[in-house]
C-alpha cells in the first residue's frame, strides 16, 4: 500500500474544473499585434523574430476534437516551490494526450539545469497520477539555474532533438519567464523547429499584469501562512506577554504580507512599497512600531503582532541605494565573498561610495553582511537569509530602553520571532490552485498545438467561477522593459509590487490604525479541501478586491 495520507488518498479524487473554453475543440482567435510594456525599440531589436506577436483567445468550437498530432512536450519547474505546480503538470498531460494518445511528456529534473545537463524521465499516467493535487514540486524537483547563455540553449537542443521534442513548458516566475522567451527567440531565429511556453508561478504574487491576473501558488501559501498567524495571534491574545514579529516571504513585492495583513488583522502590517513611496528611513520604521508598542502599553497590552514582508531593507531608499552599489561592487569583485570577517567589511567599506560606506557602518554587522551574501543566480540579494524581524524588534527594544530610563514608557516588551515561507511553498493546493494550475497546463498544451511560441499561458476572469473563465496565450515581450541587472541593462519581464492606489492597500490602510490600538485580530483557520463551496472555493482577499469587490 502507498504510503500516503487520508487527506492525501481523498484529495487524489478531486477533478479540477476547467475554463469551457478548453472542455472540446477548440477554436483560436488572433488579436492585434503587441508592444512591450517599456523600452519597445530595445525590447524589439532584442526579440526580433518573437516581439509583436499577437494575443491569443480560445473559443469552443463546435463538434468533436479532431485529433491533431502527437505531441512531444518537455516540461521544466523553475525557481521557488509553489502550491499547484504538479497540476500544471497534470494539466498538460491530459491536455496533449487528449489531443493525442500518443502524445508523450517528459519532465527535466531539477530546474533548467536538467535540459542543459540531459538530466530527464518521462512522465507517465502512473506517474502522473500519484501527484494529482498534492503540493511540491518533487515530481521533478526544480532549480535556480538561469538559462541564458547560447551554449545552454544548444545543449538543450541536443536533448530535444534525441527525444523528438517539439515544445518546452518552462513553469517558472519573472525571471523564468524571462528566460523562456529568450529561449524561444533563440530556436525561433535558429528554425530549430521547437516552441517555448511559459506558465506564471510564484508564492510572491508579483508576476501579474492586465492580463496574467494571478501567478499560481499565492492563493494557497497565503492561506497557510493566514492560519499561522491566526493561531499566533489567538495564542499572543491568550497570554498577553509577547510581541510577535512575523517576516514573511515574498523577495521584493508586499503582497503576501498584505494579503496575511487583510485576513488576520494585525497591529501592524510594514509594506515595503509605502515605505519607499514615503522616502522612510529604518528609523522611521522604528519610531513607528515603537509608537505603537507605547500606545497599547498605556492601555495595558503589553503585546502584540506585527507583519514585517522578507524584501522590506530593500525598498528603504538609503539600503536599496547601497544594495544597488553593492551588486556592481560584487560583480566586478566576486571574491568578495571569499573575504573573512573585518577583512570583509573593510574591503566593502573602502570600495562604497562615502555615503553608501556610511549606511552600510550604521547597520549592525550581521545584516551587513548578510546583504553582501551571493546573489542568486538570477543576482537577486537572497532576503530571505536577512534577519529583519531580528533586526527591527532589537532596534524597537534599544529604542524602549532609553524611554523607560527617560521615564517615558512604563510597560514591558517582549519579542519572540517568526519566519513563515517555506511552511507554506508545498502545501497542497487550494480548490483555486488546483483549478487554475491545471487549467494552465491543459492551456498550455493548446497553445504547443497551435504552434505558439513565446507565449505565457494565461487564464482570465479569475474572480469568477471556472465555468466563466477565459483562456489563451499572452506574448512574454509584451511584458518586459530594460531594467539594471549584476550591473548591466537587461530585458525582463516588469515585475507587479503592490499598488499602493489598488483596493488591497487601500483597505488594509483604512482600517489599520484602529486593527493598531484595538485588538481586532482574525483567525482564518486551515485551508478546507472538503465542505461547503463558500469556504472550499473562496479567493484570496488581493484578487477579490483587485476584481473588484468591495
Ligand atoms: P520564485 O520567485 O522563484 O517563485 O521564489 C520565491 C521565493 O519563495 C521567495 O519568496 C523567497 O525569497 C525565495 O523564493 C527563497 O528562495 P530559495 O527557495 O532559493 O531559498
């Protein structure tokens, strides 16, 4: 007997719903041709055989399917775990071998590594229903490694002419995308004969845009970590001791921070985007909880929850100053990193600029050095390994110190720390991520048959129940601009942060001074994979309000 749990062996059964577009033949309708969102001339002159393309819809067509060819599909999970990914698998497969039987899926192990090093295994219907709606990416793991470079184009190429492989299925975040239509430009110029799909995944939720609504994988880590805030919250309300300081992940937006702030209302929620809008400094940070920490002192509650997003020290203009000079700095010198200790800092601090030299004296030195930690490959600083919440309640607490000795607060403080990430990457999708994610997939698969290339799989309407749902393909072009990347100007897909005049901020703003001072927090409780619709199929507050409601 397989070693799985009940949960598991009854979630097995769940049959995603699929848009109706995508439930028969279907029909392909062309829209006009596209422009990228910035820097058209560039992006253009970089991509000139993919740029422009048109959007595609899909409509039900009447009749049967015909049967098109079969379809031999590679498919690679890129960066991040996210709640959903092997329903996009699943998707996929049913998608191409519905449109042929004989069709056949093979997974890259590891990320984009495994097409560069021919690291592979078929994915069969055994296989692939042993990871129907479960969490993970385990069905071929997933990896970091940034697919860039011609000679990893044509390696990859190798490997796709041995197995007959006309498509690849890159699942993947921003800078995965990214890399997926560079890789479709490639084969495009070369006619290699082999198309390049790309599916929006991220926890972070910042790959989205008018028309890729959501990146799969928030709906549900946002829920775990929704829970886990309720039940630190009703334990922190219990007690009445300690103030609780959550990071939570999310690289560089604040939307899952907003998110978890929206339901489970805090006394205090940081977004990063206000912070930089609002030109703040770490103190002023600072003096804010601090503030807050002496209210509710002076009406007896001695605790309390505050929200602090991982990618927050990035977004304070003075640290996003010296990280910037920073990722030259360890561009040109990589060996920065092989420096121990003082000679580290010293090396750092004769090579900054005066005033980035002083900010960077200023930090304490952990943080220091953690912001001058390798950048992924992708040369983003890892902020997950950067202490914020440490950093924050020690500055809070040396700060409330000097006012007790001032006489000027009489209460007690008290910190306990959290991270919550990688507790919620795996979880088993939500009734909303096994929907979309497979309807991704199985879009996905429409799109290899059409001949698509340069495209991310996009379903639309995502507010609305499946069966409004609408589906087709976005140009990736049409999603990038120029932005500095390890020092040099690079085209990528722009990145979503939280819009600060959007319905999600704007809630969470009207509402938080009071969430302050008055205790109002709000316990969400567990994903419910079984039960009433109302529970099973409710969506995240940040698309509700982003669609619409009120
Ligand atoms: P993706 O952008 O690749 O989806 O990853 C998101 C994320 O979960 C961030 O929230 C986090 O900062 C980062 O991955 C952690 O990276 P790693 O898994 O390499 O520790």
């Amino acid at each position: 007997m397989k070693n799985i749990s009940l949960l598991q062996k009854h979630r097995a059964n769940y049959r995603p719903n699929l848009p109706p577009a995508l439930q028969g033949a279907v029909k392909v309708h062309k829209g006009a041709p596209t422009e990228s969102v910035g820097d058209q001339a560039e992006i253009k002159k970089l991509f000139p055989n993919t740029y422009g393309l048109p959007q595609l819809t899909f409509e039900r067509a009447e009749g049967e399917t015909p049967a098109g060819r079969p379809l031999n599909v590679g498919v690679i999970l890129s960066g991040g775990q996210a709640p959903g990914g092997h329903n996009v698998i699943s998707g996929l497969f049913d998608g191409i071998k519905a449109i042929n039987a004989d069709s056949h899926l093979y997974g890259f192990l590891m990320g984009p590594g495994g097409l560069v090093d021919h690291n592979y295994k078929e994915l069969t219907a055994d296989i692939i229903d042993e990871y129907r709606n479960t969490g993970g990416f385990d069905i071929i793991g997933s990896g970091r490694t940034k697919l860039e470079k011609e000679e990893q184009f044509e390696k990859g190429l190798e490997i796709i002419k041995k197995l007959d492989i006309s498509a690849i299925v890159i699942i993947g975040g921003d800078d995965s995308n990214t890399n997926a239509a560079a890789l479709a430009e490639y084969y495009k110029a070369k006619n290699a004969g082999v198309q390049v799909i790309g599916c929006p995944k991220t926890i972070d939720g910042d790959l989205k845009n008018d028309f890729i609504e959501a990146s799969f994988g928030f709906d549900t880590a946002t829920k775990v970590y929704g829970e886990l805030i309720g039940n630190v919250e009703r334990d922190c309300n219990s007690a009445k001791k300690y103030w609780h300081f959550i990071k939570l992940m999310g690289r560089s937006a604040s939307h899952i921070a907003l998110e978890c702030g929206l339901v489970t209302q805090p006394n205090i929620c940081l977004i990063s985007e206000e912070v930089e809008a609002k030109n703040q400094t770490l103190n002023d940070i600072v003096d804010y909880i601090t503030s807050v920490v002496i209210a509710r002192s002076e009406q007896g509650d001695n605790y309390g929850v505050v929200l602090i997003p991982e990618g927050l020290i990035e977004f304070i203009p003075a640290i996003k100053a010296l990280i910037a000079e920073l990722n030259d700095l360890l561009a040109a010198h990589p060996e920065i990193n092989k420096l121990k200790g003082s000679a580290q800092r010293e090396f750092v601090l004769k090579n900054l600029s005066e005033e980035n030299a002083q900010h960077y004296a200023s930090l304490p030195e952990n943080v220091a050095r953690q912001l001058t930690l390798d950048r992924d490959p992708h040369g983003n600083v890892q902020v997950s390994l950067i202490e914020t919440d440490k950093l924050l309640s020690q500055m809070v607490a040396n700060k409330l110190a000097a006012l007790k000795e001032a006489g000027q607060f009489k209460g007690k403080f008290s910190a306990m720390h959290h991270f919550f990430g990688y507790e919620g990457r795996c979880a088993a999708p939500s009734n909303f991520d096994a929907d979309y994610c497979y309807a991704l997939g199985y879009n996905a698969a429409q799109l290899v048959n059409c001949g698509a290339t340069g495209y991310m799989s996009s379903i639309r309407h995502l507010a609305k129940p499946a069966s409004e749902w609408e589906a087709g393909g976005i140009p990736i072009t049409m999603m990038m601009n120029m932005e500095q990347r390890n020092g040099k100007m690079k085209p990528v897909i722009r990145k979503a942060l939280v819009d600060l005049n959007g319905l999600p901020f704007k809630t969470f703003s009207q509402h938080r001074d009071d969430w302050a001072l008055n205790t109002s927090y709000f316990y969400p409780g567990p994903i419910q994979y079984f039960g009433p619709s109302e529970i099973c199929d409710r969506r995240n507050r940040t698309l509700y309000f982003e669609q619409g409601g009120d």
